[in-house]
C-alpha cells in the first residue's frame, strides 16, 4: 500500500486561494444567523491546554468549563473536546464521565515529532489506554521536506493502527511546510494513509492556523470525498482567538464542503481563548451590551 | 511653477496609538464659530467604541503598573509638548471664537493643569493612603488601586482646558481611559491626541473618539468591560438616569462633577485622581 505510486502534486493557485479568502470573508453574518453561528462554533471547539505547567487542578477547571461552558446563561451548549497531554488523559477522562465531551489527546512526541517510531507508537497507545476518544499526532515534516513521502505514509498508517478505535488527528503543522502545495500534499498523504481529521497546526509555531491553509486543506478533502466518498474532518488549531474568525472559518466550511461538514463530528477548532470570546459574544447578542472577561471563568 | 496648493488636515481619531477613521466610514460637519465649514470629524460608532475598549483594557497593566515617578514624567512631558505646539493651538481655538488672548490663557491653564496632576502621581498615595488602628494584633494599612478603563465625556463647552481637566487626573492614577471628545468643538482634542503621541504615553491608554454624544452615551455608560464614567456637563435627567441604570450592571463607577468653569480653583484637585482609585486595605498579622 505504496502511497507513492498515486503520488499526484496538485498544483495550487497562490493568489486565487487568498483572493477567495478575502471575498468570502466579506459574508455579513448578522442576528439570528450570527447566534447561531456562535453556538456553533463553541459547540466544534477543542478546548485545549498543552503546557509544561499544566496540573491535574488545571485540567479539572478546563473540564468543568467543557462541560458548561456560562453557567448563568441557558441554552449555551458544551464544547466538544478536551485536548490535553497523554499523562493528563484520565484526569480529564474522570472528570468528564457522563458527559458526551471527548478527551483528544496530542501524542507522538508532541509538538516536534522527534523520537523513534516505536515510541511514538507507545505515546500512542499510552494516550488510548488512559482512555483518550481522539489522538492528534503530528507527522515529521523534516521527512516530508526531504520527500520521504512513504516515510511519512507509513508513520501515519502505523500510528492508526495504534489508535484502535479512536479517532486520528494528523497535524501538517502547516508553518513549517513552507507552501501551498506542500500543504495538499501532506493532506492528501495523511488521508490515504488513514486520518480521520486533518488538522494545521501544534499552536507552537508561528504561523499557526491560517485561513488560506485552512481553505487549501478544505479543498484537499473536498476533492478526497469526491474520489472516494469518504468523509474527512478538518480542524484548524493555533491563532483562532475571536469569534469573528471562528465565523469566516464556518464561511470557508460551508462554502467549500458543504452544510454536513457543519458540525463536531467533522470540524473542530484547536483553541483555549476562543470559548470566551464566543460565550462574550453570544451573551452581547442577548443583552445589547459588551461584555468584558471578568465576568467570565478563565479557561 | 503652478500655484503651491494648502494642505488640509484630515481629523481622525485616536485609538492604540494610530490615528484610524471611524470603522463607519461617516463623517458630521464642523463648523466654526462663523458656521462656515472647518473639517469633516469621524462619526464614531458603538464599534470604534468596543475597538477603543479593547486596546484600552490592553494598555492597563503595563500603564498601571508603571513607578508613579515615570507617570509624573510622562504627564510633565506632555505639557512640554503642548507648549512647544503653542502657536498651532492658538490658531486652532481662533476659529472656535477665542482671542489670541483668550487662547493662551487656554493653553497656559492647560499646561499648569498637566504639571500639577504630574506633581501628584507620586504623592496622592502618601496622601489618601493611610494606617489605620485596629483593635487586635493586625498591621492594617490602606492602599489605592488604579480603577482600571474609564469612559470620559469630556466637556462640551471647553475644548482643550476642559479635556485635558479631564484626562489628566485619570490617567494620573494609573488609570486608562476612552474619551468622547466635544461634538461640537472636536478638532482641538485630535491635536491633543498628536501631542500624547510624541509624549511617551503608551498607546492605548488615551483613546479620543469623535462623533454624535447621544449616539455613544449608551455604549460609553453599558460596556461591561469599562470600569468608570466619568463626566463633568450637566446632563438632562433622562440621560442620566440612563447612565446610572446602565452603569449598574456592571457597578460602573459613576462620577459626575458639574464644572462650568475650569480656570476655577475648584476645577483642579487630588480628589478628582482617588476619584478613580478602588481603596485595597491589607490586614498583616504582628507579633507582640
């Protein structure tokens, strides 16, 4: 199961993508769409924290956001994953039982990637057994600059495997692939080699998320889906800190695959501020007036 | 050589440091004290207002915790400024009806105004902090905290004394602050802002917004992220039930001072500083 063999490049058109980007980001998303679209989006994120600091305390109060995210406004649904650290893993998964909220956990030597096969394959299957529902690997962009296109084929395949049933988030880590076309690339490898998500970034390289990668990545499951009539998800991570942003990528989903891309199951997005920034504007659509963060849990 | 074309100045806002047009891209007409035509001001909207909040809350805690010392210097160094571009604020307040005479005597109260707030960054603490006696084995002593963003509606009738009345005390404390800039006398206060510009105050933590008060009051009074209003005209009684009832949502700090005349002694004072200071009181325990 050489991925070689099909190895097609698809040649991307720089300015079309950003032009695209740009026009569809002049959508007026006003009143009962904008709500709606803010529930949305906080229903699709990721709550994440992946820091050397974080404690078993910290993720307990990131749960407990998860699940309710402003306890004092009604009808506000729950985000829908946790993504923490393997060693976090079951503290979240406790913490959470009852609850429909996923625990995703990064695994493979998260964020660089940088350990021998076997142990990212043991981080993996660590992260499931401590009962992790999704892993977000990340692939080795060293191997995938040098071309080692099978190399990085047969890591995600590999990395699959260990995964069992739970479902599999392959992080480009767009940043460091320099182009567009690098981008399809890494996403059209990374689906054949079974990814359940695509997803852009760790959050730890600057760029993270981008809209035009997002949309180059869309296009690379639109037409996978048109091939094979499989369903990719995408998740873009890193950056996304406004509702405002969150909406133009809701845009960008919904003009590239389509309405039934347009829930948990098949868009999330990898973020810790953006919840707040949502709850703030959902609550200003219902009150009138502008909210400000102290009257909103950290998270 | 064709005839040398005058350059118009364009009044924008102020905002994070930049000087950007009204989000709206609308305009109102200022006229001068003939009701000729003097510029087009931005007529701000609620959106400029949340973008100013928003770079303000931003500016707060490098701008708060800077030694008073370097806020004093700060406030000094404004005045300087401000009286180096002497010469362009006389002309500015002559179209607005002030004499050469009545303009300086403007300008030189505005100066003495910045030098005297600058003379009390590092002493209202000594002043209107305090140890208090207890009755038990406790070292009790009172601090003041900076309040945190204020909302301002400068004065209406006092373009450039008035605001700097205004802004200065505000500041002083460690304070940031969103001003509404006279409606009807708004160029001065966009000069100004040119001045804080060259001053060393960090952007954002003087924000000057332009435009049509009755549409702002609402925003300036209800933003939950705004700690403090903060106005000196006497306002009709609709209006300012409007603030207080808005403002209480959030425990706004309202503090109205009427001030018709700002040459007035009472027009300057430390109280207008604590006026925008939240009293933090530590109770450390003492040994016998």
């Amino acid at each position: 199961m050489s991925f070689i063999k099909n190895l097609q490049i698809t040649p991307i058109d720089r300015v079309a993508v950003e032009e695209k980007v740009s026009r569809l980001n002049k959508r007026s998303i006003k009143k009962e769409s904008k709500m709606q679209a803010l529930k949305l989006a906080l229903s699709m994120v990721d709550l994440t924290t992946l820091e050397g600091k974080d404690s078993e305390g910290k993720v307990q109060q990131l749960c407990q956001k998860a699940k309710s995210p402003h306890p004092s406004v009604p009808d506000i649904p729950s985000v829908a994953a946790v993504c923490v650290y393997p060693s976090m893993v079951r503290i979240a998964k406790n913490h959470l039982k009852g609850s429909r909220i996923n625990v995703a956990s990064v695994a493979t030597a998260f964020p660089s990637g940088m350990a021998p096969l076997s142990i990212r394959i043991d981080d993996t299957k660590f992260a499931v057994d401590e009962g992790a529902d999704e892993v977000d690997m990340v692939i080795t962009r060293g191997a995938f600059l040098e071309g080692e296109y099978n190399l990085v084929f047969d890591e995600i395949a590999a990395i699959k495997e260990a995964c069992g049933d739970a479902h599999l988030k392959v992080i480009l880590e767009t940043g460091e692939l320099h182009t567009y076309e690098n981008v399809r690339l890494a996403s059209d490898i990374a689906m054949e080699a079974g990814a359940d998500f695509i997803k852009t970034s760790t959050g730890k390289i600057s760029p993270a998320a981008t809209q035009p990668v997002t949309l180059v990545m869309l296009e690379a499951i639109r037409d996978y889906y048109y091939k094979t009539d499989k369903m990719i998800g995408m998740k873009p991570a890193g950056g996304i800190r406004t509702a405002k942003q969150a909406i133009q990528y809701l845009v960008l989903v919904k003009e590239t695959l389509g309405a039934a891309w347009l829930n948990k199951d098949y868009f999330r997005f990898g973020a810790s501020s953006l919840a707040n920034d949502l709850l703030m504007q959902i609550v200003k659509q219902q009150t009138g007036y502008y909210q400000g963060l102290d009257y909103f849990s950290v998270s | 050589m064709s005839e040398r074309v005058e350059i118009q100045k364009t009044y924008k806002t102020y905002v994070g440091g930049a000087f950007p047009r009204s989000e709206s891209g609308h305009y109102y007409k200022v006229v001068d004290s003939e009701g000729d035509f003097l510029a087009n001001a931005c007529r701000c909207t609620r959106k400029d207002f949340r973008d100013a909040v928003k770079v303000a809350r931003s500016a707060f805690g490098g701008w708060s915790s800077r030694s008073a010392y370097n806020r004093g210097q700060i406030l000094y160094r404004i005045g300087e400024m401000l009286e180096n571009r002497r010469d362009q604020f006389v002309k500015e307040l002559g179209t607005i009806g002030f004499t050469k005479e009545e303009a300086d005597a403007d300008i030189n109260a505005s100066i003495d105004r910045l030098i005297y707030y600058a003379g009390w960054t590092d002493k209202y603490q000594q002043v209107f902090g305090s140890v208090n006696p207890v009755a038990s084995s406790h070292f009790n002593f009172s601090l003041l905290d900076p309040t945190g963003v204020v909302s301002i509606l400068a004065p209406e009738n006092s373009p450039l004394l008035g605001l700097v009345s205004v802004i200065a005390p505000v500041i002083a404390g460690g304070n940031v602050c969103v001003v509404h800039a006279s409606e009807q006398y708004p160029l001065p206060a966009i000069s100004f802002a040119e001045i804080l510009n060259s001053s060393d105050v960090p952007g954002g933590v003087v924000n000057i917004l332009t435009g049509i008060r009755s549409e702002l009051v609402e925003h300036f009074s209800s933003h939950m992220d705004v700690n403090a209003i903060f106005y000196t005209d006497s306002l009709d009684k609709e209006t300012k039930t409007m603030i207080d009832e808005l403002a209480s949502n959030n425990v706004k700090r309202v503090v109205k001072k009427i001030q018709r005349d700002w040459y007035e002694e009472d027009a300057e004072s430390p109280y207008f500083i604590v006026d925008f200071q939240e009293t933090k009181t530590t109770w450390h325990p003492v040994g016998f």
